[in-house]
C-alpha cells in the first residue's frame, strides 16, 4: 500500500496539469484521498470566484486518485457536481473523495469541497472504470 500511494504521490506531483491547478495530496489511503489546491487568479471566472471547471478538476483527481490506492489505474466514466456556493474569500480549497462502492468494473466515489472554514461548498459523485493496468507493474 505504501508504494502505491508513493507512485500515487509522485503522478500529482510530475503532471503538469495537477501542478497548474496547484494541487497538493494531503492524505491518500484505500478509499480514501484528501487534497487542496490554491485559490490562484489564473483559474478564477470574470466575477472572481474559482471556475467550476477548476473545482471539477480538483474533485475528478482526488476521486480518481483514492480510487487508484485499490492498485489499479482508473478511469473517469461520470461524474457530477453540485456547485452551492461561490468559491471565494479563502486561500485553499479542500477536497475529500471518500469510496462509497468499489467493484468488479466500477468505483463510485463521493466528494465534498470545502474552503479553510470547513463551509461546504461543493459536493458531487464521480464513478470510474477499473482498468487491467496495475499502479504495481
């Protein structure tokens, strides 16, 4: 588990996409991920706020990421949000992706998106396909 999740780490940390965003896993474990991204003016809408495309990033790594630690690479088959809240006022955002069904082809993960106060701002589901290729080649 512990090399998954080092293999894991380094992925989020080497792509260049995840480092744009500014994203930075804070806890992975089976089932289980937790991450936060920066608030940068580079991926806020013209009112300021983070772009929901932005925070639906965030929500699809972390999700994909926990879904990784069962030691397959995973793809993104669905996924939906719900936007509450504006996505404004703090320095992070936080995301939680917490595994709510892991099978034979499908893994359905629940997110929830926070600002430094702990306020909801976000949540949504996203369900992968668990690909034959393993994080463990």
């Amino acid at each position: 588990m512990e090399k998954t999740e080092q293999i894991l780490r380094k992925m989020v940390d080497e792509n260049d996409y995840m480092q744009f965003l500014g994203i930075e896993l804070l806890e992975v474990k089976q089932g289980y991920a937790l991450a936060r991204m920066k608030y940068k003016k580079e991926l806020t809408n013209p009112y300021g706020m983070l772009h929901g495309g932005s925070l639906y990033s965030l929500a699809d790594i972390v999700a994909g990421t926990a879904a990784c630690m069962n030691g397959y690479y995973v793809t993104t088959v669905t996924g939906s949000m719900n936007f509450m809240l504006p996505a404004e006022g703090t320095e992070y955002i936080y995301c939680e992706a917490e595994q709510l069904r892991y099978g034979k082809h499908l893994a359905v993960f629940e997110v929830r998106l926070k600002d430094d106060k702990e306020k909801l701002l976000d949540s949504g589901e996203f369900t992968f396909f668990i690909t034959e290729h393993k994080v463990l080649a």
